[in-house]
C-alpha cells in the first residue's frame, strides 16, 4: 500500500485516519457510513453498552449480511448442458470426417 493515501473518517463519533489505495475513496466512505450506522443501531437500541462491544456486535452484523447474501454457488446445469451438446456435435462432426478417409 506504498501508494495509499491517508483518509479521515468520522465512526461513532471519532476520527481515525486511515490509509485508502488511490480511487478506493467512495468504497471505503460507504463502508465507514455502513459501520457508523450499524453501530449507533445497536447503541440506540440499549441493548449493548461499550464502544467495544458495539463494534463488535455491529462487526459481527455486517459480516452475518454478506455471508447471508453470498450465493451459494451458480446453477451449473444450463453450462453443463450446454458442453455436453457441443460434445455430442464435435462427435458427430468427427464420425463424418473419419467415413471420408
């Protein structure tokens, strides 16, 4: 990150300065946005008490998200299908080709 230029973002009421490789800015102030409100949801909830603690859980929340929206795994039947049929005409075209020498 020899490249990286330093940033400063405002989270739960701090400021940090925090390294961002260049063009990266946008990314890294939604993901700053994304934290900040996770963590003042947990803190208005009265549910967790401790900046640690908020950050943990709001943490721990954002990566419950990604993981619950992470597909599973793309359906490989059209591709497989897909190969199949051009096997069997590569086949087809190979036979053809054999009867002619």
């Amino acid at each position: 990150m020899s490249d990286a230029k330093a940033v400063d973002v405002s989270l739960f009421g701090r400021q940090f300065r925090l390294a961002c490789p260049p063009g990266e800015e946008k990314q890294l102030m939604a993901a700053v946005q994304l934290a900040d409100t996770k963590m003042k949801e947990l803190h208005d909830s009265g549910k967790v008490v401790g900046t640690e603690r908020i950050a943990l859980m709001a943490a721990l929340n954002i990566a419950h998200e990604l993981v619950s929206k992470k597909p599973k795994g793309p359906d490989l039947a059209p591709l497989k299908q897909k190969v199949e049929d051009m096997s069997a005409s590569i086949d087809q075209v190979l036979n053809e080709q054999e009867k002619l020498f």
